[in-house]
C-alpha cells in the first residue's frame, strides 16, 4: 500500500490548498501593524464607562430617585469591572508568550468576566437598597452594547 503523496495539483492530503508561509521582518511586520490597527481593549472600557454614567444620569433624571440611578449603575459596573479584569489578563505578559498561551488566556479570562459578572448580580440585592431591577438591567444592557459601537469605530487600516 502506498502512502499518498502530501501534495498533488496544489493541495494537501485534506484537499486544501499548499500554502507557502513566510517569515515576515521586524519591518514587515510593524509596516502591517501600522497598516492594521488592533483595537485596544481599554478603549472598548473606556467607553462602556461613558455609557455607564450615562445611563445612570439619565435613569436618575427620568425616575427622580436615587436607588434607581444606583441601580442602573451597578448594572453598568457589573459589565465594566468583569471586562477591565478581562483586558488587564489580556494585556499581561504571559497571555502574549506565543499562540497557545493567548488561546489559554482568553478562554481562563472569559471564563473569569463572565464568573465575575454573575457575582455581582447575584450580589445586588444585598448592596442595592431599593434595587430596580429593570434599571440594573438597563445599565447592563446599554454598557454591553458598547462592543457593538466599538467595532464600528474601531481604528481603520490606513492605505498605502
């Protein structure tokens, strides 16, 4: 029997297409990060901050209470917290050590956001007087909406 050969007419034993891969240069490479601009995760925080005081200025201005200002601001900090963990174990030196460790990283650091963010909502009953759970929710859904508005501004690559 008679092994198949690794390539034949441009394709590989899985019948995809041979690619030859090179190594890029210290020049290719920043030439292709300048060229395409990865979004920083502190921005994305950034903004779900805004969005945070946001909602909670205008849940405090349409309810006139306080508790309900408070709770639509737990429930942006409930997104915002859990998501600055998330970047911070991004951002770290280990995660970025080479591919495998970055696919690790991620998935311990979400598994960690989304650990966190049930936490705090499980907890707010205890650290909100007067909760309002439908502000909670509003000040959870506007600040997680924030990765939608985030992607569409996110830096264009430039032309050369």
């Amino acid at each position: 029997m008679q092994p198949e050969p690794a390539s034949r007419d441009g394709f590989d034993a899985d019948g995809l297409e041979d690619q030859d891969f090179k190594r890029l240069t210290r020049q290719e490479a920043q030439a292709l990060r300048a060229a395409d601009p990865a979004l920083s995760p502190w921005w994305v925080v950034g903004l779900q901050c805004v969005a945070g005081l946001a909602v909670s200025l205008v849940a405090w201005g349409v309810s006139g209470k306080a508790s309900v200002a408070w709770s639509a601001a737990y429930g942006a900090l409930a997104v915002i917290i859990p998501a600055a963990l998330f970047a911070r174990g991004l951002m770290s030196q280990f995660s970025s050590l080479n591919a495998a460790t970055a696919s690790f990283g991620f998935f311990v650091w979400e598994a960690v956001k989304m650990s966190v963010s049930i936490a705090m909502i499980v907890a707010a009953p205890r650290l909100i007087a007067n909760l309002s759970w439908l502000a909670l929710m509003a000040g959870l859904f506007v600040t997680l909406k924030m990765y939608w508005l985030a992607l569409l501004k996110r830096p264009r690559p430039r032309k050369n």
